[in-house]
C-alpha cells in the first residue's frame, strides 16, 4: 500500500475539524496503541491532546510536533457528539515515539 505523505499544514487542517468536547480521536504510539484522547487544539506546528488515563477524570495533557504525527482514519469507532451527524469512523493520529510517562 503507497503511504501518502501530507504536509504539517494539510494534517493540522485535518485535525482542526476534530477540536470538539463531545469528540473523541485514536491515538497510537509506538509503544501504546488503542488510546482516547481529545483534540484541545492545533497549530501549523503542533497538536494539543488531552489522552484519557486510568484514572478517572484525570488526563495527560500533551504537545505533539505535527512532523511526529501521521493523520488517518480509525474505522474500528464511530463518532458520539449527539448534535452532529452520526460518521462510521474518527480520527486515528499515529505518533512516532514512545508514549511519555503519565505524572500522577
């Protein structure tokens, strides 16, 4: 399969429709794979994530250089924002790198 390499400004376009409370993207690491997270925002440069933990309402808030991240889709989940129109799959940011630890 031929990988299709975008430019930082293409993902942060891709992303930036995913900055919403109600929504929820996959993330994967090289080491953690299957991870929620939120979209809290986006530059031209980074993307600012809020991954859900093992600790309830508690969140790892994280900065991610947008050359670390490839943008696809994650047809395994579908999207929960109820005032927006139901979509069979979200957003799956694939990140280079391990998972940084989680401070409790």
């Amino acid at each position: 399969m031929e990988e299709i390499q975008m430019s930082n400004l293409e993902k942060a376009e891709v992303i930036r429709k995913w900055i919403n409370p109600e929504e929820r993207v996959s993330v994967q690491f090289d080491d953690a794979r299957d991870l929620n997270a939120e979209v809290t925002g986006c530059t031209d440069q980074l993307v600012a994530l809020a991954l859900d933990t093992d600790v309830p309402h508690m969140r790892q808030q994280l900065s991610i250089p947008l050359s670390k991240v490839e943008v696809a889709a994650d047809p395994s989940h579908y999207t929960r924002d109820p005032d927006q129109p139901l979509q069979q799959e979200r957003l799956l940011l694939l990140v280079k790198g391990s998972r940084p630890a989680v401070v409790y």
